[in-house]
C-alpha cells in the first residue's frame, strides 16, 4: 500500500480539499439523482467514503478527480440498489391492508383454536411424507381410508397398515391420546 494523501491526515487538508472537489461531485451526483436531498446526503457520502478509503489512492493509477468519481459512482451505485430493495419492499407490502385490532384479535383467537393442531404437525414431522399425507387426507381432510388411498395412488390395504404404524408411533409421542379414525 502507498502513502495516505495529505487529504486524510489534516482536517486542513480535507477542508481544502473538499472545496476544490465539492463542485465536481455535486455535479457527478446531480447528472445521475433529481432528487436534492438524495443529491446532498449522496455527496456528503462520497466525502466520507473518500476519507474511509484514502489509503486505497494510488496516483500511478490516474487522476485524483479519476478517482473521487470513482468512488462516487460506488456511493450512488449502493444507492441504487438499496433504493431497488426498498421499492421491492413497498411493492410486496402495499397490497396489503393494516390490521385492525379486532383482526389481530381474531387472527390470535384462530391461532389459540388450532394449538393443538400444530402440535400434531410438529409429532408428523418425524413421520415418513407418504404416510404423513395419508394422515392429514384422513385426520384433517376426512377422507376415508379408501378415498385416501385412492387420492395418494396406493392399496387401501398399504394405507391402512400406514395409519394402523402411525396411530402407534404418535399414541407412544403423545402418551396414548392419539386418535387417527379411518
């Protein structure tokens, strides 16, 4: 690494440089934002990043206005894509209507209502994915065994004994309160 320019080891040198460089930022900034609060925060940004990386100038390299528009072309670059970011958030988020409280109140209620629910999820997670879907066709769905079977492309026979080895597996998870009806 090179030597540090005088820019970034006095606040003098920073001042006088920030006033002979100031202008030609602003006006980088200006030919790529419209906005004018954006156009200050960005240019005041450059300067900060200027002095975070001073150490990376080296003059073999180019000129030392090459390089401030360099980093500024990275400052407004970032902006562009924390702003892409933000739109995308807003776009996700503005078909969406605030709750009200007596939404919340209803959302917490059906939550409430189905904790037992998910606890048998949470037991079906150990559970093989065929003979899951076969539980939740008949437990949840009400499907017959048969209906079920026929809805999962298996024998009602192979469906039964699946449900017969998952009433057993979850009566021993929850203490012989498990009730699968086929």
């Amino acid at each position: 690494m090179g030597q540090v320019p005088e820019f970034a080891r006095s606040p003098e040198a920073f001042e006088a440089f920030y006033r002979q460089h100031v202008g030609d930022v602003q006006r980088f900034i200006a030919r790529r934002v419209d906005d004018p609060y954006t156009a200050a925060d960005l240019t005041a940004d450059v300067f900060v990043a200027v002095i975070d990386s001073a150490h990376t100038y080296r003059p073999a390299r180019g000129s030392l206005l090459g390089w401030v528009y360099g980093v500024a072309h990275n400052v407004v670059a970032t902006e562009r894509r924390r702003r892409r970011r933000e739109t995308t958030i807003e776009r996700r988020v503005a078909g969406r209507r605030l709750l009200e409280p007596a939404d919340i109140a209803r959302i917490e209620e059906r939550i409430d209502a189905e904790s037992a629910a998910r606890k048998v999820y949470r037991a079906l997670d150990g559970v093989p994915e065929a003979t899951r879907r076969l539980i939740e066709l008949v437990a949840v769905d009400g499907l017959s065994t048969a209906e079920a079977a026929a809805a999962l492309g298996v024998s009602p026979i192979a469906a039964r004994v699946r449900l017969h080895r998952a009433r057993r597996q979850l009566r021993i998870d929850f203490g012989g309160s498990a009730h699968v009806h086929a």
